[in-house]
C-alpha cells in the first residue's frame, strides 16, 4: 500500500515532522519520488511502528515514564 506522508503520520502515530527527522539521521528510508509526488509504502509504516516498539520498551526499562 502507498501513503502520503501525512497519512503515514497518522497510522503509525507519529508527527510528519518526525518522519523528516528520522529520514534525516539515517532511521527510514526516503520515500519513493519527491514533492508532492512522495510515496511511503507499508516497510516505511512497520519501521516507523519497529522504531516507537524499542523506544517504549527502553523507556520502560530505565524508568522513565512520559506524560
């Protein structure tokens, strides 16, 4: 499946500014095409989810907590 950067912002419960910054420090690939033209497909959607897994469970596991 493809996805705008927005609707990818949404499924996987993150910022389309966050998926910039990931993209920018090597953590997601870049998507398909460029501008407005951009895709993201269902392996940008299972890393962004893989991604947000490890930081709950290092979060957890050092004692932080967010709020």
């Amino acid at each position: 499946m493809e996805y705008k950067v927005s609707e990818l912002a949404e499924k996987a419960g993150v910022t389309k500014r966050t998926i910039h910054y990931y993209i920018s420090k090597g953590l997601l690939l870049p998507p398909e095409g460029s501008g407005v033209n951009s895709a993201y497909n269902d392996e940008h959607l299972n890393r962004l989810l893989l991604i947000k897994k490890l930081q709950s469970e290092y979060i957890s596991s050092v004692g932080f907590s967010i709020k």
